[in-house]
C-alpha cells in the first residue's frame, strides 16, 4: 500500500485505540494486511519507472500521508492526541521505513525488511490498484466515525 494508505489506517487506529501496547502491535499488524490486498504503490514497475522517479514519488507519498493525516485529525478526530497519532502512523508505515535504506541506497543491514515484506506484498497496476486502496480507506474511515 502507499504510504498514504497506511497513515490513514494508522491514524484510525490511533483514534479508536487509545493504549499504545495494544495500538503499535494493531498498527504493525495493519500493514500486513493492507499490503496483502493487491495494490498500487510508488515502488509498481519499478524497472520501467527507474529508482530516481520511484524516490521522487515516494517523497511525495510521504508527505501526503502526513499532510492528509493531520486533515482527518483536525476534521474528523479532533479528540485525538496529535502527536500520539504520529507514533501510531510510523508504527503503522515501520516495514516501508526500515526497508527504504535498502530499497533506495542498497544498504545491506536492512535487506532483511524487504525480504519480509516480499512475503505478503501483492501488486495491482494502476487504476484498480488505486481504486480499491480509495475504496477500503474511505470504508475504514466511515466505520470509525460510525461505531
Ligand atoms: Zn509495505
């Protein structure tokens, strides 16, 4: 999933989940199962895009995922601890992160994080793999305003 996919989830969880012992585990959790649902992310035909666009994208989706956190906070889970939704939002990103080092710079220490995520990553090409990633956080988001 996009780093914007994530953060959303992560920011629900930290709205609906105010223990972090039981939040990080759940956030961690949660991004297995988002990268498991076929989907689109910055790092899709990768070989075709070439690494500096992927970086380029990435930064991006990055930022957005940051800048569209903080919008859902403010708009609609007011009640929730800004900072403690950042922890939640890292936690629920921490695979992506611990594997970039390797996955842009080639650095061997954190090979291992891309070889776990292999294991449950599946990709779907552009739309469909937008569409469906749109479709399921804007699902999650309105069970959490409802229950
Ligand atoms: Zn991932």
């Amino acid at each position: 999933m996009t780093a914007t996919g994530h953060a959303v989830i992560g920011t629900v969880i930290a709205a609906k989940v105010g223990n972090p012992a039981l939040a990080i585990p759940l956030a961690l959790a949660s991004h297995i199962a988002a990268d498991f649902i076929p989907h689109w992310d910055t790092g899709t035909n990768r070989e075709k895009k070439g690494l500096q666009r992927v970086l380029f994208e990435t930064i991006f989706d990055v930022l957005l995922s940051f800048a569209l956190s903080y919008g859902l906070l403010v708009f609609l889970f007011p009640k929730t601890e800004p900072l403690y939704a950042f922890l939640i939002i890292l936690a629920s990103q921490s695979f992506d992160w611990l594997m970039a080092p390797y996955y842009f710079f080639g650095i061997k220490a954190f090979k291992w994080a891309y070889d776990l995520q292999k294991l449950f990553d599946n990709k779907l090409d552009k739309p469909w793999g937008i569409i469906n990633q749109v479709g399921i956080l804007a699902l999650l988001i309105l069970a959490a305003l409802l229950f």
